[in-house]
C-alpha cells in the first residue's frame, strides 16, 4: 500500500468514526462586509453568517465548528493632513535697500498623508517708498582712508590702479599712480562660489556677502595645474590650488546611507543628510522627492554611487574679510528694534552661513533603486550587492581604476542572470543627483530600466563640463554672523540676527510633522511632509509591510521646542522639548541629543559716551541709580545690583578727574539656586526659574503610582547650591510603601520571637515625606516615617515637625525646640500618629494638641523657675506647666532649672 491511499484510508476511517464533527460551514453564507468604522486610519469591518438553527446544523455540531462572525482592517491608510498657514504678521517698516515691505506667517500643519499642500507664500511683500537711502552707514575711520561709499581702507591702496573702495573713490585726485600687479590676471574661476552665502536650510547657494574682487595690496597669484595659466587670488582667500580631474581618483562612499551620512539619516535607504567630505542629498531638490517617491511604490533597496571631481580648492581667511557692498549695506539698513520680517530677509538673501573651505568641481552621484525581493532572492549579502555595483561602475565608466574587475559572483547569480549578467540593468532605475558641469550631460548619467546604460565618454564628457562650470562640492561653513561686526550697533544687530536665525531654521524643522508609519522617517520638503521608508515597508504613506517585516519598534522623535523663558539672575534662559512625536515604544530607539538647552544673555554694551561723562555700568549684572545722566569730577553713584544679586563689599565709586570711575570696592554675589535639571517625568513644586537661598522644593513623579529613588526634599543652601545634591541617577520608580510590624512598637522589626530596631539602611527605599528635628544638629530635615521611628528607636534624638516640606515656619520650629529640650522632662511619652505626645499635650485626631496650663497636675513637683515677663513675679512651675505656657503663647524668661544638680542657667531669653 503506498502513502497516499494509506493516508486516505486513515481519513475516511476518520470520517466515519466522528460522524458529528463534519459540519461544511459555508452552507451557512456570509453577509457582505459592513461599512467601514473609518473612513481612514485603520477602521474595521465585520461581517457574520446567515445561520439557521435546522437539523443539519445541531446533527453536525456547527454551533462548535463554525467561525460565526469575523471582522478585517479596513482603510489602513493615514488621514490626509491637510496644510495649513497662520495670519500675516503685520507689515515690517520699509526697507530702504530694497524699496519694500515685508510680512511673514507661519507654517502650523504641513501638508502630509496626501492631504492638500499649501500654494500660498509665507512672505509677502509690497513696494514702499523708504523715508532713508541705501548706503553702508559711515564709521570713523581714522587713520584709515573714508570712501564715498562709508567704506575704510588702508592709506596704502590709495591711487594703486584697483577699485579697492568699490565706487572708484580711492582712485580720485591721485597726482602719481602705482601699480601692484606689473600685468593684469584674471580672478581664479569660481571666485564668485566661494564668496557666495549658503542657506543650510534651504540647501541653497545664495548671494554673495564677500568681495572676492578686493585684492588688497598684494598681488598674490597661481598658478593652474589644468591649464597652466596664473590667476590672481582675491585678499579673502589665502590658499587656492588646482587638482586635475582624474578618472582613476577615487572617493567612494559606502552604499549604504547610514554608513556616512548624518545621523538624523541613519538607519534609512535613502540618504538624508551627508557629511560636507561625502556631500549630501537635498530635501529640497526634485531628485529627493523621486528617491521618496519610488521608495514608496514598492518595497525597495536603493544603494549609492558617488565621486568627487575636484578642480581647486580654497580657504577663506580667519579675520579681516572684506564684504560684499550690498550686503554691508542690507545690514546697515536693519532696524535697531528687532523685527523678524526684516531679518529674515537678510537669510533669504544671503544665506544662513559662509564658506570658510570647500572644493570647487562636480559630484558625480547616482542612487540605484532596486527591488528587494529580488536582491534577497540574489543569494548575495548587502555588501556584496554594494561591491558588485561599484566594481561594475568602475568597469563601464572608469572612474576609478582602469584595473576594476567583476566577481564571478557578480553576473552569475539569479538576479543579474535576468538582465544579462548585469547587475546595473538590474536596477529599477537610477536617480542622478549629479551637480556641477553641465546640465545635459548630468542628466545623461541616469538609466531606466531597459534603458541603454550611458558609457564611459558620457561620463568624461561631463567631466570636462566641470571645468567650465563649476560648483562648491566639499565645503566648512561658518555662520554668516561672524561676519557682522566692524560697523555701528553691529552687536545689536547681531543679537536680532540671531534670534531671527532660530526662528528662521525653526520654519525648516521636521517636528511639525507627524508621526507616520512602521517607523518611516519624516521630513519636511516645503509644506509637505514625506514619510522616508524603512527597509521592508512601503507604500503612499510606508503603510504596507513586506511579509519578512515583522518589527513593531516605534522609535522616539522630538517634539518642536517650546518657547525660551524669561532671563534669570544668572542671565540664562532655557527651552525644553519632549520626545513624544511619537514616544518610543515596544524597544525604539530614545530621541537622540539634549532635551533642554540654554544660553547665557550677552550684555549689550552702550555707545561711548561724550568727553567729559562717566555714565558706564561700573561692574557686571548691576545697574546706577541715576544712570543717563552726565558725572563731572567728584561725583559719587551708587551701585546697585540685579534682583538675585546683593552687594558685597563697599557700594560707591566716584567720578575721577579723567572721566572714569575709580575702581569699584564691591561686587554682585548671587544669592540664588538656579532650577533643577530634572530628568524625564519628574516635576518640581513650586516650579520658578530660580530660588532663594532657604527655598525647598518637592520633587514628585508625574506618574501617580511611581516615586522617587532619592530623596524627594531639596533646599537652596547658602552657598547657592542645592543641599543635598541632586545624583545622577534619579529616577522614578514603582512605590512599595512601608508597611511597619503591628506585632512590634514603632521603628521594630520581628526577629524571631523577639523585636528589634529596624536598620536604618532597611529605610532607604521609602518616600521621605516627614519634617524632622535633628536635635544633635540642630537642623531640619526630611524623612521617611520608617527612618524617623528606627532611628528613635536607636535613640536618635528625632523630633516631628510636620508631614510634608520642612517650610519657614520659625515659630513652629522654635515650639519644636522648646519641646525636644523638655521631652527628657515628660512622665508621658504617648504614640500619636508620626508624632509623640508629652505630658502636657493630648492627642487627638493623630494629632499632638497643647493642654491649657491650668489642667497640668498641681501636685506636680516644680522643676523651673521662671519670671513673668508682665507682672515681673517670680513663679516656681513645673515642666508641664511651662510647655503649656509656652505652647499658649504666654511671654515669660526661664531662670533656672531646679532638677538640674549644677543649677545653671539654661535660657537667658525671653518667650
């Protein structure tokens, strides 16, 4: 008998002897599916079968067989976001360089999830008549030569054949002129590039801040390697050389994106942000949103190809660079009172950054899309696959090595064997992210499938295209506010640019999106956000999963900042965010970097003042009485410091014969802790940006079922730091309140069949949540009642307070030391709640509460002596009855202790 009737035989056998487990369940049909819950954003429909109770249906147990009702996912797609604008702000003053007015809006909601973008601008502008001209705002220049144009230049360019002023001012009126040069030379090709701005968010070269057509006094020259021809370097480059371009140098990056790309693009398959050695791809091209795109319509590998062709380098000096006139004279024009439409049309126009290095040629860089599953199904490893990419490129293009041969491997596995042993016509299609040259000849770098491969001439011929049109390939950039200075109020200015700078980068920030799919990488492109797939994921929205996705890690991504606060003592604001866009969850990743930052406030320093005046601010973080007014010789002020500061030393300076003031005797000491770092999920009560010395706050957990690890209790101490010191590794934690021995007294433990005092270090676990007085220090602290009744225990001489903060109540922390000197004193000694109560107290309510005197016992035996600060009479009490004077506020002056043997006097002051 061979397998298939015995395995026929056993079923039939089956079949007979369970007669009444045979129910065929589709003879009960299915209903159509229901409406779907939602219309997007994962809804569900159900559906259920048409039952009817017959004989069939009880005879052959379907009641137990049959699956009555299912339900499916349904319109998984994400709900389209659609784009969304603030009002205008309104209209800035009129610029005088550029004859218009500008406002600004802002971007609440990107467009995302297939949701309508935005087409309306986010500044708009209308042409305004200036009531001031144009020009660089004039300097005094003093041994310096003045130009027409407000400019200052050395004497020595004066009359030197060359446009030093930019307005040709320097070269008038000249009764002999010179020459630097003893030829003219050309300007190094690409002069122009490196003087160009760049704006990092936007990826964009924009115009130029410096003048790279001032030389200077030197004619400093060199000469091309290419074609042999001596150029003149301009005064703002030290260092320009020529490098051939060679089609066996090799710059190759890694395939992979994560490999050398920044790490906000780490992990993904298409390259974000490249490092300025590797160059990088632009969120803001059209070849980005392609890469997006195609990783979007099927599950993809794409795998990178790029090489540097450098044609000369350059590095801008460190100091004494020479601007452009029309930025200079942009920056003159800014207002002195901030206004973020005006500044920002500073980053518009010139950029956000300079070049202070680069390279100047082409990027030859192509990303290969191809189809994972296919790759998988190749028998070869990821890098194998990047290795068999390069080495074919190098064979069919020689760009690297004449010498590049092809593995075996690379044309006989079952992927490439499909595309005639080609690994590059395997690809789906190619992206040409390729810059420099010219555009033809870039755009011919480009394959689609079927499509003819380009050969090695399209490749030199682009090349060569380099030569002549140039672009900046590797760069270091340096912020373009570094060049404001050198010109009046340029600090003031400064600081506007820079605040306007965080605004403008802040418009540019993906964390307005929101979180999108199977941990896609959102970006923002525009007003649109796209969501960059992971490997094995795909779709409009990196919705659908390849069957061997099975990852559910969500990682963490930043929330956008939130606003600075306002300037402490110190001068130090800050501004938080919070990794909830989305949290990780299920084992993602934590959001990388700082989630709280600040900055120090830089103090503005005042334009000097007419001879003869001496209205300085005399030391830092401190301010004059009558500041703005002019001191002659003799004058005294008054120093007086900032809120949080207190003078130490002597507070007057006076006004010396040669207009300044003597050297201040003084300083502002701060007299205040600054806020708590706390990490992530704890708070801090009451939450100020700065506290006084002896301020306490409470730190808590924002879960309500979590506690502290450490103590939950600090106070600002005199030496304006936090007492005890916050460690490092606070954190949250599940509570496991105490719960003490009922079988033993308070502070004990059961040790077999006897009770003993608990170890103080059993307490440390628990919340410190008790006010107590540490009588041997004589200070105030926080404990747990754990720790509070163990050390009593241990004899400990602990007294209660209070539950909660240890607050500035000096009275009820003098009542508190009158009775820890008089507990020795007490008969009574009775549990009451956290407290004991003594003999001249009752405890009611959990509570210790004063007896009036008159009902202390009268035949108790007087321990004091004391004087009745009112009728001046002498009295003999005992220890009940002077707390519970004391206690009911009565003034009186303890004279001496009785009981004591020495019969000294214990109190000299009065109550």
């Amino acid at each position: 008998m061979d397998r298939a009737t015995a395995v026929l035989t056993l079923l039939t056998m089956l079949w007979g002897a369970t007669p009444t487990l045979a129910c065929f369940c589709d003879h009960y049909p299915w209903t159509a599916w229901s409406t779907c819950s939602r219309t997007c954003n994962y809804g569900t429909q159900q559906r259920h079968r048409t039952i009817r109770h017959d004989e069939y249906y009880w005879k052959n147990a379907c009641e137990q067989l049959c699956v009555k009702q299912e339900s499916r996912a349904c319109n998984v797609e994400a709900c389209p976001l659609h784009c969304h604008l603030s009002e205008y702000g309104p209209w800035s003053a009129c610029s005088s360089c550029a004859k218009k007015q500008f406002r600004t809006r802002e971007l609440v909601t990107p467009a995302q999830f297939g949701g309508s973008d935005c087409t309306e601008p986010l500044v708009e502008e209308r042409p305004c008549h200036p009531s001031t001209e144009c020009h660089i705002e004039k300097v005094d220049c003093k041994d310096r030569f003045t130009c027409d144009n407000g400019r200052c230049i050395s004497t020595k360019l004066r009359c030197n054949s060359q446009n030093d002023c930019g307005d040709n001012s320097d070269e008038r009126h000249c009764a002999r002129m010179v020459r630097v040069c003893n030829r003219v030379f050309e300007s190094i090709p690409g002069a122009e590039l490196m003087a160009s701005g760049f704006d990092a968010a936007a990826e964009k070269i924009r115009a130029a801040v410096l003048d790279n057509s001032f030389f200077g006094g030197e004619c400093t020259t060199n000469r091309s390697r290419e074609d042999r021809k001596w150029y003149r370097i301009p005064a703002n480059d030290y260092k320009a050389e020529a490098e051939e371009a060679q089609s066996e140098v090799v710059n190759l990056a890694s395939d992979s994106s994560s490999s050398s790309s920044h790490e906000d693009g780490g992990g993904l398959f298409i390259p974000i942000l490249f490092s300025w050695r590797n160059s990088y791809m632009s969120r803001k091209t059209s070849s980005f949103r392609s890469a997006v795109k195609a990783s979007q319509q099927k599950d993809s590998k794409f795998i990178r190809v790029h090489q540097a062709v450098r044609v000369s380098t350059f590095r801008t000096k460190s100091s004494d660079l020479y601007l452009s006139e029309p930025f200079l004279r942009t920056l003159s024009s800014l207002p002195l009172d901030y206004n973020y439409a005006l500044y920002r049309q500073v980053f518009q126009l010139f950029g956000t950054h300079y070049f202070k290095a680069g390279t100047l040629g082409g990027h030859y860089d192509l990303l290969y899309q191809y189809n994972r599953e296919e790759v998988k199904n190749s028998g070869l490893t990821d890098s194998e696959v990047s290795s068999c990419v390069r080495r074919e490129t190098s064979f069919r293009f020689l760009i690297f090595f004449s010498s590049s041969r092809i593995n075996r491997q690379c044309y006989t596995n079952k992927m490439s064997e499909k595309y005639e042993g080609s690994f590059l016509k395997a690809s789906e299609r190619s992206i040409s992210m390729v810059r420099g040259g010219r555009a033809e000849y870039a755009a011919a770098l480009a394959i689609e499938r079927q499509g003819v491969l380009p050969d090695s001439t399209t490749y030199k011929d682009w090349m060569e295209s380099t030569k002549d049109n140039p672009t900046v390939v590797e760069y270091e950039l340096r912020p373009i506010l570094e060049l404001v200075r050198g010109f009046p109020c340029a600090v003031t200015k400064r600081q506007h640019l820079e605040r306007a700078l965080i605004e403008y980068l802040e418009s540019f920030d993906s964390c307005k999106c929101a979180p999108c799919p199977n941990n896609a990488r959102p970006v923002l492109s525009g007003t649109e956000c796209l969501c960059v797939c992971q490997s094995g994921t795909y779709g409009p929205n990196c919705e659908r999963r390849a069957q061997d996705y099975t990852s559910n890690a969500v990682d963490g991504r930043w929330s956008c900042w939130g606003p600075w606060s306002t300037c402490d003592s110190s001068m130090r604001r800050q501004r938080v965010r919070e990794c909830n866009n989305p949290a990780p969850q299920q084992g993602g990743k934590a959001c990388p970097g700082e989630r709280r930052i600040s900055t120090r406030e830089v103090e503005v320093q005042s334009p000097p003042e007419p001879r003869g005046s001496a209205d300085v601010r005399p030391l830092p973080l401190s301010l004059t009485i009558q500041a703005g007014r002019v001191y002659h010789f003799g004058d005294t002020e008054e120093i007086l410091c900032l809120t949080g500061f207190e003078m130490e030393g002597y507070q007057y300076i006076r006004c010396m014969p040669d207009s300044t003031w003597s050297k201040p005797m003084g300083q502002c000491i701060k007299r205040v802790c600054p806020s708590l770092a706390l990490p992530e999920g704890l708070t801090a009560q009451p939450e100020k940006a700065e506290y006084r010395v002896g301020d306490t706050v409470i730190l808590s957990c924002e879960s309500t079922d979590m506690v502290l690890s450490g103590r939950r209790y600090y106070t600002c101490g005199i030496d304006q730091s936090w007492e005890p010191a916050l460690t490092s590794d606070l954190h949250c934690k599940t509570e496991n309140p105490f719960v003490p021995d009922s079988s033993c007294g308070r502070g004990q433990r059961r040790d077999g069949a006897q009770c003993v005092c608990m170890a103080r270090e059993e307490c440390q676990p628990y919340r410190e949540d008790l006010c107590v007085l540490d009588a041997e220090k004589d200070r105030f602290t926080m404990m747990s009642a754990c720790a509070f009744h163990a050390g009593r225990c241990h004899g400990d001489r602990l007294y209660f307070l209070n539950r909660g903060a240890c607050e500035k109540d000096e009275s009820g922390m003098e009542w508190t030391r009158f009775r820890a000197r008089l507990s020795d004193r007490s008969s009574v000694q009775e549990p009451c709640g956290d407290d004991t109560c003594y003999e001249w107290e009752i405890c009611s309510g959990a509570k210790c509460e004063c007896k009036l005197p008159r009902d202390c016992p009268k035949d108790a035996s007087p321990s004091f002596c004391l004087e009745m600060l009112k009728t001046r009479t002498k009295r003999a009490m005992s220890a009940c009855s002077v707390a519970a004077m004391k206690c009911a506020g009565m003034q009186f002056r303890l004279l001496q202790d009785n009981s004591s043997s020495t019969g000294l006097l214990l109190f000299k002051t009065s109550w």
